[in-house]
C-alpha cells in the first residue's frame, strides 16, 4: 500500500480524489494548505500537490519538497497548455495532471512514478564517463567522487540516455519508457526533466557536456 499526500485547497475535489484513491488501494492524507502539506512529508511515498494553494504556492511547496529529498511529485494543474506547466516541472515535479481530473488517469501517473522509484537496476557494473560515474547496481550517480542527488525520474532518464550511448532518443522514445506515457505525451515532461539532470550533473548546463539536444528530435548521451 503507497502512502500519498494530497494537497488540495479545494474541498470538493479533495474529497472526491482521497476517496477514489483510497478505493484504489492507496492509503490517503489530503491536507488544504502547502504549510500542511510540509508538515507531513515524512510519512509520504508520493505527493500529489495542487499548484494554486493558498498561502505558500504549490510553487514553492514543489521547490521546498525537491531542495529537502527525492520524493515524487506530481502535481495537479487547472490548464495543460500554459506557463504554470513548465514553471511547476522546473520547480522539481515529476508528472502533472490536468483539471478536472479523472481519478483513473491519476491512479495510473501515481503506480508509474512509485514504479521508477522502486525499479531495480538494469545491469549490474560501474560506468565511467569522464568525471561522472553510473552504478546501475546501487543506483547512484556521482560526480567527481561526490554523490548527485536525482529524483527517481532524473535517475530514469538519466539511466534510459546512457544505456545507449550515442544513439538518439526522440522525445516520444523517452515518454513511453519513462514516464509511461504513450501517443500525444507531453514532450516538456521530457525537456524540463533534461534541464534539471544538466543542472546536476554538468559543470555548465549551458553547454552540456554529456547529454546533447538533437533539435527537432530528442537527445543524446555521449561525452563530448
């Protein structure tokens, strides 16, 4: 049973979403407010946050759960196509759903963000690519022999990008195995999580040195 916080402002929706999850198997805390939602990350395997919350904004109670640990985020928007996406996928989150939501597609965003959580290693050795090091087997990055800290979704890309090196994966290719998304996925999932793994693991995210752009394509791991 998965343990998830819900941060919702809305009684309505709180109610309806704690209720369906719950019938799904889920153990539910749903609070009303990002200060209450602080309050309780200890006892989460993932947070669903709304981004319009009064007081502290999901905004920043996205910022403040990634800066404190890896713990999952997905978070619930009231538009999919505007700046309030991308602004909440920069702050740290792993997946959004948009408003209203159907509980059955936020059941499933939820079982596939615990599943790259949980998911055990690919293969078993060390890789060394300069002075960024990949063990499958512990599942920890480290640069210059200091560990980086990824969410388990940076983790995923990260592992997915470098399982090839120097092949090109599109944003599609990278939506299907790791987030789980199929046709017409939202390719800023994909960009914005890049942009955090270069943030981390690059000595200048401005001019990466391990994971490349393709334009009008997808990306690319390989050392320059």
């Amino acid at each position: 049973m998965s343990r998830v916080l819900l941060i919702e402002d809305d009684q309505g929706v709180r109610d309806g979403l704690r209720l369906a999850l719950t019938r799904q198997g889920h153990a539910v805390r749903a609070v009303e407010s990002g200060e209450q939602g602080l309050a309780e990350l200890a006892d989460a395997d993932v947070v669903v946050l709304d981004l319009m919350l009064p007081g502290i904004d999901g905004f920043e109670v996205c910022r403040r759960i990634r800066a404190a640990g890896n713990l999952p985020i997905i978070m619930l928007t009231a538009r999919g196509d505007d700046m309030d996406v991308v602004a909440g996928l920069e702050a740290g989150a792993d997946d959004y759903v948009v408003k209203p939501v159907q509980p059955r597609v936020l059941e499933a965003r939820i079982r596939a963000v615990l599943r790259r959580t949980d998911e055990p290693a690919q293969r078993t050795d060390v890789e060394q690519y300069g002075d960024l090091t990949l063990d499958r087997a512990s599942l920890v990055v480290s640069r210059n022999g200091e560990q980086v800290g990824l969410a388990p979704t940076e983790l995923r890309l990260l592992l997915e990008l470098s399982s090839a090196p120097g092949r090109v994966l599109s944003r599609q290719q990278l939506l299907e195995s790791v987030w789980e998304h199929g046709y017409l996925g939202d390719s800023r999932l994909v960009d914005a999580c890049v942009q955090r793994v270069r943030s981390k693991i690059e000595a200048d995210p401005a001019r990466p040195h391990y994971i490349q752009t393709v334009r009008g394509f997808g990306y690319r791991f390989g050392p320059l």
